[in-house]
C-alpha cells in the first residue's frame, strides 16, 4: 500500500507556471511507475505525465508536451510535476497516482493507476 498526498495547486493566470508536490507514505516510490492525471468539469480523466520506476524516463501526451516535466526524487520520497506556460484548458483537479499501467480493451487503451491522490485543484485564469 502507498498513500499519496498532493500540494501545489491554485490560482494562476495563463502564462504561468505551478509545481505541484506528491508525498508518498507506506511504500518507497522506486517501485513504482509514477505519474499525474488531471480531470476537467465533463470530461474524462487523462494522463498528464509518466515517470518510469526504471530510468525515470517519462512520458507526456501532446497538449501538455514541452510544457509539462516530472520528476520524482526517491530519497525524498516524493514525485513533482512542473508546469509552465499554463493554458486555461489546464484548469482541473490534478491527481498524483502510483503504479500507472496501461489498460487495454477490445476498442480502448487508457492509462490506470493501483493508488491515488486525493487531488489538487488548478485554475489557470485568461
């Protein structure tokens, strides 16, 4: 088991840049493949960034590409993701999960997660 509690959100205006934190409990992160959803009001939720357990290399899909960057820092048990050059599409509650995997059905293939935050809420103003 592993607890996840996020920090760092808030209020900013396009143009901006947050970095959200994601503090672990229970278990080490190194053993897990990290990474940060967010879900917008009506919409689904959607993977932001991934950080591999191996060589902490990553994965980012295009709407947040060369914006977005994860890091996680194991000694401190503890997973970041950077964001700048905030959009007001970025507007959404971010949450911070633990062994993120891919599912994948007959017609589907959408990133899941084995533990998750409680989520942070980040509004990017125009």
């Amino acid at each position: 088991q592993v607890q996840l509690v996020e920090s760092g959100g808030g209020l900013v205006q396009a143009g901006g840049s947050l970095r959200l934190s994601c503090s672990a409990s229970g278990r080490t992160v190194s053993n897990y493949d990290m990474g940060w959803f967010r879900q917008a009001p009506g919409k689904e939720r959607e993977i932001v960034a991934v950080i591999s357990r191996h060589n902490s290399s990553a994965y980012y899909p295009e709407p947040v590409k060369g914006r977005f960057t994860i890091a996680r820092y194991n000694g401190m048990n503890t997973v970041y993701l950077q964001m700048n050059s905030l959009k007001p599409e970025d507007t959404a509650v971010y949450s911070c999960a633990a062994g993120v995997h891919i599912e994948v059905g007959v017609s589907t293939r959408r990133y899941e997660a084995d533990y998750w935050g409680q989520g942070t809420q980040v509004t990017v103003t125009s």
